[in-house]
C-alpha cells in the first residue's frame, strides 16, 4: 500500500447508522483551476466585528494607510487595512449577515506597500502567551466562517491535549479550504505547530474528507517534509456534517463535548485550516489578516473557482472575476448551501468570514414547498448529528416552551439543516430552531465554525 494511504493515528470511530446525511458534492466546478490572486480593489469596505465583538479604530478619516497597518484595535482581533490609500469613511455600513455594521472604507491611492510593522516574527522565541497576542494583534479570526477571534479561542481554560484542524469542509459548493490545502499544505502544517506551541500540546491532527486525494498527497508530502512527528492526518466519512466541530471531534476520538460544555473541557480544541495558514503566514511572512481565499461557484456563474482577493473587496468584484452570471442568480449566497445566509445585494464586501459566494441558478434550488403537519416519521431524529429530537423541538417552539426547549436541548442543534433536508412535510425546522436560538441562547462560545 502507498504510504500515503497509511491509517490516520487518531482512532476513527463510524457514526451511529443514519447519523447526518449524504450530500451531492458540487465542488468540481470551483476546483478545476488553481487558486487565482485578485488585485486589489479601487475600494475596500473593512468590518471591524468578529463574532464576538468589534475593534476601536485608531485611524480618521483623511489618514493616509499602507497594506497591513493597523485599522482597529481590540483585545480579541484586532483590523487592518487590506490595501493602501486613503481613509475615506469610517462608519455603519451593511455587511453579509448585518444591515449596519462599524467599517473602514479605503479608496486606493498610490503604490502598494506593506507596512514596515508588518516583518516575520520567530514564534518559537515566544512563550504561549506572546503568540497568542501577535495572533490577536494579526487580527485573525476563524476563516471557516465563525469570525471566532482565533486569540480568544487558543487561550483555552483548560490544558489542551490535541489541537485539531479542521480541513473537512463537508458543506457541498465551498472549496476554499480543499484548494488551499491542495496547493499550501506546508503552511497548514507550519501554522498547526504554532498553534500547537501557543497551547503547549502534545499532538495535532488535520482532518480531511476521506475523498480529498489531492489535499491528503499534498498534506503528507508537507508533514513528511517538515518532520513534525506529532501531526498526522485523518480522513474522515464525506457524510455532512462530519466537518462540525463537535461532531469531528466525536468522529476523530469516540468523545463527546458535555451539552453547555466547550471542545477544550475534553481536552481538544479545533482551528480552522485557513486559520491555521493566516497565522503561518502572519509569522514567517509578517502579514497579519487582510486576505483570504473565497470559492465563487453556482449554477449561475460563468467561470467557477477560488480567489485570493483583500478583506473588503466588493462582493461584485468576485463575481466578475469568476467570469459574471450567465443567468441571473435565483439567489445569492455567503457560505454555503446548508448553512449560509442569503445576500441581498452584491455591492456588499467580503469580510474575513466570507468562505464562499454561491450565485444559485435554477437547478440549484429546490423549489418551495408547502408545509404539511408533522407525521413523526422520525427521519429528522435519525440524522441530526446532535442527537436531538427536532420534532420535540418543533413543538416547543411552537408553543414558546423555553422550559421544554432547554431540556430538549436546543443549545445543541449546530443549525445544520441535515432535519429540514429529510422532512417529507417540509417543515422548516431549523430556521425556527434558529430564531429560538438566537433568543434563548449566545451563540456557542467555543466558536463552532461552519462545517
Ligand atoms: S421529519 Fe418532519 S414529519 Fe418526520 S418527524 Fe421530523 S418534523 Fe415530523
Ligand atoms: S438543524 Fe439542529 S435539530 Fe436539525 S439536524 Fe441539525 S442539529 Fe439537529
């Protein structure tokens, strides 16, 4: 056998029968090229929120800034300016997913230059704590789509025994982090041993689908070459939503996280693998967050396929970069399918949580229909992944039962969608569980990225 086809070292685990849903692909279009790098903008629009909070801006408008200088401090995730030019407004504007939301808009001006506070920093002259802050001062967020500032997320309150990178992307449409790990295996590899030096762990792993051939011969030349003998690889089931944070780490270790609980109080913790290639970068090369790479896909575009572009480059420039829509889209999308938010209008920026924009044609959707009373069929209890009954739930929420919501564990449901796929009523479970949600609870502290 290969030696690329070894056996991961983590202890896979089948899901129970029935446990989440197999979804079709849909990825092929968005992989066929490589990773393009965009120029910047004429114009960038520069959210200073992440999932939990927003940075204080240290610049006015009239300042002129170079690429990579401070925009916004915080003591989660700082910003900073994706291009150089001219501050021109700094003020509520509307972002994927929020209709005012604080940013830094720039107008390009002038040679591109990078910051001179922009230089490589060795991480291994840093103890945990000094990486932890140049994470947070680097601005870096999770890049699975969370915006969970990553800073916050590695000063874990408990010893963490592995870190796992989570590269599984099970969502169909979003190929992002496939390519990135296709083409920048070894900076995946060199920011997992960061991450792994700022939470003294012992171990890491990189899970990926078990069907990511390029990516798994891409991340084992990269491990074998860097010689860091304590991460490995593991490929897990392609089934949705194996690429959830909880249910990865139940895949990955047989272990469950407590309900309320966080990944870290089993002792593992995960990080994005696009996280984990921005805080390479951001050391060796001395770039704190002001690109990523975004799939632009769907039915309705010309030329699908990923795009390196600056944080704040118009959702409409992405478009036209993938050639434009040869249709007009039946819907525009920011993430993917399953758990995506719907966009109004593509003059919208890209954040730093922007993983993909999906401009869905006619064939993409299913259409609308009408929701018949619930049948207790039971198909919705057997694939969610968070063992929920979502029909219980369903009631609950009809009745506005905060008490009966709780038990049934609401705070558990990951809004995957996998119960609303499967419903022979078409009843829209999980925008309900949604909105009770975001009543009832905080979103999870652990910072779950998308699957
Ligand atoms: S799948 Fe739909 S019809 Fe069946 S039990 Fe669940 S909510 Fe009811
Ligand atoms: S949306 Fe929530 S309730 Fe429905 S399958 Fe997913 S985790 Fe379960």
């Amino acid at each position: 056998m290969d030696a690329r086809q070894a056996a991961p070292a983590f202890n896979l685990r089948p899901p129970r029968p029935g446990w989440g849903i197999s979804l079709p692909g849909l990825k092929q279009p968005s992989t066929r090229g490589p990773i393009q790098v965009l120029p910047p903008p004429d114009e960038v629009v520069i959210a200073l929120s992440h999932a939990r909070g927003c940075a204080t801006p240290v610049v006015h408008p009239g300042d002129q800034v170079l690429t990579g200088q401070l925009l916004a401090q915080d003591e989660m995730a700082s910003a900073h300016a994706s291009v150089t030019g001219i501050v021109t407004a700094i003020e509520p504007r509307a972002v994927p997913g929020s209709p005012a939301t604080p940013c830094v808009v720039i107008r390009r001006q002038g040679t591109e230059r990078l910051h001179p506070a922009c230089t490589p920093l060795d991480p291994m002259a840093l103890p945990p704590v000094g990486i932890i802050r140049h994470i947070r001062d680097g601005g870096i967020v999770g890049l699975g789509g969370a915006s969970f500032p990553t800073a916050r997320k590695l000063a874990a309150r408990t010893p963490v025994r592995a870190l796992i990178i989570n590269g599984v992307e099970c969502e169909p449409w979003i190929s992002c982090d496939e390519m990135l790990l296709r083409e920048r295996a070894a900076t995946v590899v060199r920011g997992t041993a960061i991450m792994m030096r700022a939470l003294a762990a012992e171990r890491a792993v990189i899970a990926i689908k078990v069907n990511m051939t390029e990516a798994r011969i891409a991340l084992h030349d990269a491990l074998e070459s860097s010689g860091a003998g304590d991460i490995s690889l593991a490929l897990v089931t392609a089934r949705y939503p194996s690429g959830g944070e909880r249910q990865l780490i139940q895949l990955l270790t047989g272990a469950e996280v407590p309900a309320g609980g966080l990944p870290c109080d089993i002792g593992y913790l995960c990080q994005n693998a696009g996280t984990a290639a921005a805080v390479a970068d951001l050391f060796d090369r001395g770039q704190p967050l002001v690109s990523r790479v975004v799939t632009v896909t769907g039915a309705a575009i010309r030329q699908p396929g990923n795009f390196e572009v600056r944080i704040g480059t118009p959702l409409s420039a992405l478009l036209a970069a993938a050639g434009g829509c040869h249709e007009t889209p039946q819907r525009l999308i920011m993430g993917g399918p399953m758990m995506g938010i719907t966009v109004d209008a593509d003059a919208l920026p890209a954040t730093r949580g922007t993983n993909c924009l999906v401009a869905a044609g006619a064939g993409d959707l299913a259409p609308q229909q009408v929701e018949m009373p619930c049948i207790r069929c039971g198909f919705c209890v057997e694939v969610c992944p968070a063992r929920l009954m979502p029909h219980e739930l369903l009631g609950a929420v009809r009745s506005e039962d905060g008490i009966a919501l709780d038990a049934l564990g609401l705070a558990a449901c990951i809004e995957c969608g996998s119960c609303d796929l499967v419903c022979p009523s078409s009843i829209a479970l999980t925008p309900r569980f949604a909105a009770a949600r975001a009543i009832r609870i905080m979103p999870d502290e652990a910072g779950d990225e998308a699957p």
